[in-house]
C-alpha cells in the first residue's frame, strides 16, 4: 500500500520512521569501511530484509540505503559514477520491500551529507554540492521514492544545497531534512535548534528535525527547543539508542528498546510527530517505539 | 593596542588581511618573528580555542581564525626559519584505516598547527604502516580520528604497530571522534583522548610537557 507522508501527517497524530541501517548492514556482514550502498547491487536481499525488519517492527516510513550516496561521497570509494545506479537500486529495493506491507509505507530516499566543507569554509562550492544531490535525488526518484530525506547535516547551507539540488531534479517531491545536534546543543558548524527550525519552515519542507547525535536526550531538547520556535512544524525525532561502547571491538549502543520507547513518548511530548531512531538501532527498538506511541496515542 | 595585540586580536576575530599586514608592519618595526608568532598569533588562536571550549564561538570561526593566522604565517615563515624558531613537535595525524571522514581530523590538525606544531596530515583510510612510518620519520605524536564506530578497533590497530615497531615509548597516542571516549583509550592502550578540536591542542601539549 502507498500512501502521501501529508497524507499519513494528515490522519495520524504521531508516524513512526525506521531506525539504524549501518548498524544492521555489519550486523549482517557488510566489511567495515566498504560503502553499504554497493549491496543494493551485490546483496539486494540483505537490504530488502532489514527494510522488511522495520517494517514487520512498526515502521511506516523507511530510510533508503543511500546515505553516502552522493557522488562526493561514493568516490571516496570509487564508486562516483555508479552514481546513478546505486541509488536507483536503493529505492527500487525500500519500495518492493513495501509492497508486502500490512500498513501503509512511506518510501525517503535518504541523502547524507557530502563529507566535505563547503565554501568558504571549505572548497565544495554550493552549486557544485547542489549538482551532486540532484544527480542523487534524480536516481532515488527515478526508483520510486516518495520523499525525499535530507538527514544528519551540520551545515545550513550543505542542507540548502540539498533542497536546492533536489528540487532542480525532483520539483513536486515533497522534502524533509534533519540535522545534527551534538556539540553543545547545536550543531558542528554552530546551528541553534531554534534558527534551524524557522529557517527550514520558511524553505517550505514538509517535515524537519534532529537526528544522530549523542543520544535521545540531547536530542530530545533540541526538538524541545524547535517545537517552541515553530509549533506548527512537522518535527521529525530520530536519536541514537544511546551512545556506543566497544565490547570485543564491536559497538554496542546503551540503550534497550525499553529506553527509546520511554524516549519516543517524551519526544511526542515535546513535539514531535515522526519519530524513530539512527544508529545502534535495531527492529527490536523500533518495535518498542511503535508500542509506546501506539499505546498512547490519542484518537485523532 | 600594540601590533602585537592587534595581531593576536585580529586572529580572534579571522580578519586575514588585518593579520597580515599588522605582521608584516612588527616585522617592519623590528619585532621578533618569535614574539609575533608567540604572542600574536599563537597567543590569538588559544583564545579561539578557549572561546570553542566555552561554546561561545564554533567551528567555523575557528576555521576562519585558522585561515588568518595561516594567510600571516606564509609572510612570517622565512623570518622564523631564519631565527631558528623550532616547532613545538612534530604530531602525525590521519583517519585510520576504512574511515573516510576528513572534517574532523582536518580541524583538529588546523588547530594544532595554530598552537605552534609541526604537522604531517597523513590523510584519510591510512593504513598503520604508514602512521609507523611517520613516527620512523620523527613525529613524536600520533593523532587518530574515526568518525564510525567500525572503525574504531583500527586505532587499535596502529598502537599495536607502533609498539610492533618498536616505537611505542618514543611516541605518544592521541586518539579522537564521534564514538570515542576516554575509556576506549585506556582500553587500546592510547596515551590520551579528547573530545574536540581545542582540547586536543591541550592533550598534546599536555603529552609533550609543554
């Protein structure tokens, strides 16, 4: 079943989004330092599964496994002119992984930033930047995405490259874009929850956020904060499940399914509408989010 | 406000060209270029780095406070080579191996340099034959970044080579990223951890005894 995310917005008081794919990726054995987008190719299957995952767990919108599926970022592995085809595959795998759904699912094709600074800062000019994201978001819709997924940003103007980019490949396609809120309560470059919220209302996105970062509590003032400075916004929360220790030189994030579902009830609380989880997620916390929200949701 | 302290607050404030031509007028005036360096723009980009700690400015002013100070530093190189003003110590810094992240690191090299260091910036995916080689080179700090938390256990990769080598007691480790903290340095056996940019200037400070 497909259905608009405006739509879903519409209808329902609170959505429930995916949680972690990296995580789950060298769960199931993807080599640590290659680029996961290449199994949308070479292990189709294995990404289908994890889509399945959060699915079958509650989730009604899931992320494309495409976050460093920016040229920029792809030729770091030399990978830039698959391009095009990496990301086409990603969307094409989220949506047949949807059509077995028992609910309704919304496909966002994820876009991570490009790793690199912009000018003046750094040497990426934005235009070039805006280049490299309609090429990704041309291929993400070209596999049948229904959104687009602007996620873990530190820079307004990489975002703003982002929507610009998007909107030159894909003009109609509705836009959400979150950032990264893990240096003392703003983000790297220095963005305030507060400013980011106004300035992403006013670039017309359908839903904005936070996601990543240093686990649910910072994150979780940081929608606090946005929600107060646009509380007509569609706030979308997606927090790590804690912050990883290296157990036998595997990460393993604090916190159980049981903290993301008390933190997916305050994060309603404070605001947000769409809410799930980043990395060190599993299905099992997404599980538990979806119950929470579900138990408690007020009949809109 | 002297040229100095016009220098020092020039840096703070990433006013490039005020910097360069304040050092090049107290180069003029006879001033040391030690003194300049020290006292200007060194002395300028420590403030920076207290003012990141504080929260007060973030990262991109510390990176235009950087650019300055290295815009003055291109005028005042050939006096400082000439009156034999040494680097603090020479810090070899890269991202280990499989993690492609790079704007970390870099600013964490950018403030180092701004401290008074040597740098060789080894780059991005660096295997630890090559953070050994560094050190075989003469660096007596070793720096390493991961962004991912699979790629952490290679930091621990390059202790363990260096200490292979035979190196490991003429070099000290710092280590640095998203997922890392202080006890997953004790744990590989690193010397120190720090959690940004500026506090890296100090650690390493802190490691070499000045």
């Amino acid at each position: 079943m497909t259905v608009s995310l405006a739509q879903l917005l519409e209808s329902q008081a609170t959505l429930v989004a995916d949680g972690g794919m990296g995580t789950m990726l060298f769960a199931a054995g993807l080599a640590r330092g290659s680029a996961p987008e290449v199994w949308n190719v070479e292990r189709p299957e294995a990404v289908r599964r994890i889509h399945a995952d959060y699915i079958a767990a509650g989730a009604q919108i899931i992320l494309t496994n495409s976050f460093g599926g920016s040229r920029a970022r792809l030729s770091m592995h030399g990978l830039a002119d698959r391009a095009a085809e990496l990301n086409r595959a990603a969307a094409q795998i989220a949506r047949s992984a949807a059509q077995d759904a028992r609910h309704s699912v919304v496909i966002a094709g994820s876009i991570g930033p490009t790793g690199q600074m912009l000018a003046p800062y750094g040497d990426l000019e934005p235009d070039d930047a805006a280049e490299m994201f309609a090429e990704q978001a041309a291929a993400l819709v070209e596999g049948g995405v229904d959104v687009l997924w602007i996620e873990t940003m530190a820079d307004m103007s990489e975002v703003r490259a982002a929507v610009e980019g998007c909107r030159r490949a894909a003009p109609g396609v509705p836009l959400v874009a979150t950032l990264t809120y893990d240096t003392r309560g703003r983000t790297m470059m220095g963005e305030t929850p507060e400013h980011a919220a106004e300035t992403l209302e006013g670039m017309g996105l359908l839903a904005h956020g936070a996601n990543c970062g240093n686990g649910p509590d910072e994150l979780l003032t940081a929608i606090d904060h946005m929600h107060h400075a646009q509380p007509q916004a569609h706030l979308v929360a997606k927090a790590n499940a804690g912050l990883p220790h290296m157990v036998d030189d595997r990460a393993v994030y604090d916190a159980g399914p049981e903290v993301m579902a008390a933190y997916a009830r305050q994060a309603r609380a404070n605001g947000a509408r769409i809410i799930g989880a980043c990395c060190g997620s599993t299905p099992e916390h997404v599980r538990a989010i979806a119950e929470a929200l579900r138990q408690e949701d007020p009949v809109t | 406000m002297s040229l100095i302290e016009e220098i020092r607050e020039g840096v703070i404030e990433g006013q490039a060209n005020v910097v360069l031509e304040k050092v090049r007028q107290a180069l003029e005036a006879g001033e040391s270029a030690e003194v300049i360096l020290n006292q200007g723009l060194i002395s300028g980009m420590q403030r920076v780095g207290e003012l990141f700690e504080e929260g007060t400015v973030f990262v991109p002013e510390m990176l235009i406070a950087a650019r300055a100070m290295d815009k003055a530093l291109t005028v005042l190189r050939p006096h400082l080579v000439e009156a034999g003003v040494q680097p603090i110590a020479k810090v070899a810094i890269g991202t280990v191996k499989g993690d492609l992240h790079d704007i970390g690191k870099k600013l964490v090299a950018m403030m180092l340099e701004g401290s008074g260091f040597e740098i060789m910036d080894l780059g991005i995916n660096v295997p630890p034959e090559k953070f050994v080689d560094a050190v075989r080179q003469g660096a007596q700090v070793v720096a390493l970044s991961a962004l991912l938390t699979t790629t952490m256990p290679n930091m621990k990769d390059v202790v363990d080579a260096i200490d292979q080598a035979g190196l490991r007691r003429q070099t000290r480790v710092i280590i640095g990223g998203a997922p890392v903290n202080q006890n997953y340095a004790d744990q590989i056996g690193a010397d120190g951890f720090a959690p940004d940019a500026s506090s890296a200037v100090r650690k390493v400070r802190e490691l070499v005894g000045v």
